[in-house]
C-alpha cells in the first residue's frame, strides 16, 4: 500500500514518495510533504533548465542552481522559466 503525503505543491492528499529524493533533511521534507505527481513535475521542469540552460551538473553552482530552482518550485516561489517553452 502506498503512502499518502498532503502535497504541500498541489493542495491536496496524493501518494508520496516511496524513498526520499536526498539524503538528509532536505530529502525526508520531500519525502513527507511532496506527491509522486508533484515532485514528477519538477523532475519535467529541472530536465527543461537543464537541457535548454545547457547546465553541467559537475559544477557546484549549478547544482546549488537547481536545489535553489526546487525550493521556489515546491514553495510557489518566482522559478526561472525556459524561453518560448508553452506548457501543454
């Protein structure tokens, strides 16, 4: 049986990760307060500012980057968008 989080990102009661995302703090928040669909919504967008941003995920700074991206992402903070990206 799956465990149910109340997503913090989408409003409501949805299943939860099965294991955090991180180790340490960050990853058992994630794992306590966001949903599959929420945090497979951030992976969709990490992946566009990846990709279209042209970041290496070898230097320090872009990760420090994108766990800042995710902190405004799941707290509906302003999040970098990808230019003449239009949501489906």
């Amino acid at each position: 049986m799956s465990k149910m989080v109340d997503c913090v990102f989408l409003k409501k009661k949805l299943i939860g990760l099965e294991n955090p995302p991180f180790p340490g703090e960050k990853g058992h928040w994630i794992c306590q307060n966001i949903s599959h669909q929420a945090w497979k919504l951030w992976l969709e967008h990490q992946t566009r500012l990846i990709n279209e941003k042209r970041l290496n995920l070898m230097e320090a700074a872009t990760r420090d980057y994108l766990n800042q991206q995710m902190d405004q992402f799941f707290t509906g903070g302003p999040i970098d968008q990808i230019t003449g990206y239009v949501p489906e």
